[in-house]
C-alpha cells in the first residue's frame, strides 16, 4: 500500500511540474557584460550616458520573454528607460543603480506602453539600488505646472 501512495504522489508531482513549465525561461543578463558603461555615482552623477544602450537591452525582454538586468554599477541616463512586461531590474548593492542627467526633466523609468486608462505591462520588479531622479538638476518649478496642466506624474516611476 506504501508503494503506491508513494508513486501516485511522484505522478501527481510530475503532472504538477509539467503543468508548471509553460512560462519562459528568465534570461538574467549583467548590464557590464552588454557593453554598457557602468562609470557614474547614483548620488553625483557624471560618466557617459547609456540610455541608448540600456533601453536597447530592455527591449529585449519582449523578444526572450522575460527578463531579469541585473545594474552591477551606476550608469548615467539622459532620458526614462522604458521597461517591458516581464522584466526584473536588479541593483546588487547600494552603489549600483540609476542617475538622470541634469536638464532631463522627466521621470527615471516608466511603463513600456503607457497607457492612462489601462495597465498594459505587468510584472515589473525593481530590487534595490538608487534610482536617483536628480532634483536639483532638473526645471522643477516647470515640471510641477506641467504636471498639474497635463495630468503627467514625474519622478521615479510614471504609469
């Protein structure tokens, strides 16, 4: 009788694992090793911009399905990144993450396919870093009246 509790429950396991596997595989990917320019400071900014090369990558994440960036440093981005349904981007430490350019006036990231009446992207995770939107640098004063006129939100994430 053991046995075959024992082998029901290694069939019903399997089923369950099976049933389990129609996502996509996580492509984890380190931004260093992508050709981006890690050479900024989250808290001072400066270094080469790598939007380009930044949002390039995150538009992948449609293409593979889902996937996860792992920001091994600080990179300077003139612009918000984009991110994609699916997509985790990970800061290992406190060092690492994200510096918006002085004169950018706008958010650090946003949603892929902004949309203000429906959420169109889902599953985006952002873990630790400094996503450092720069306010000092930025038309502040400026950006507030826009807000308020246009219905915009500005800062770190905007949907």
């Amino acid at each position: 009788m053991k046995t075959k509790y024992l082998s029901l429950y290694i069939l019903a396991g399997t089923i369950l694992m099976v049933g389990c596997t129609n996502r996509p595989a996580t492509r984890a990917v380190y931004a260093s090793e992508w050709g981006v320019t890690l050479n900024s400071d989250v808290y001072k900014g400066g270094g080469a911009d790598m939007t380009e090369k930044l949002q390039t990558l995150l538009d992948k994440a449609p293409e593979w399905g889902r996937l996860h960036l792992i920001l091994d440093g600080a990179a300077l981005i003139s612009r918000p990144l984009k991110i994609h349904s699916n997509t985790t981007i990970e800061c290992p430490d406190k060092s690492c993450g994200l510096f918006l350019a002085d004169s950018s006036d706008c958010s650090v990231v946003c949603n892929a396919n902004g949309d203000m009446e429906h959420i169109r992207d889902r599953n985006i995770t952002l873990i630790g870093g400094v996503y450092n939107n720069n306010s000092p640098g930025q038309a502040l004063p400026i950006l507030l009246a826009a807000s308020a006129e246009n219905n915009h939100s500005y800062g770190v994430l905007r949907r």
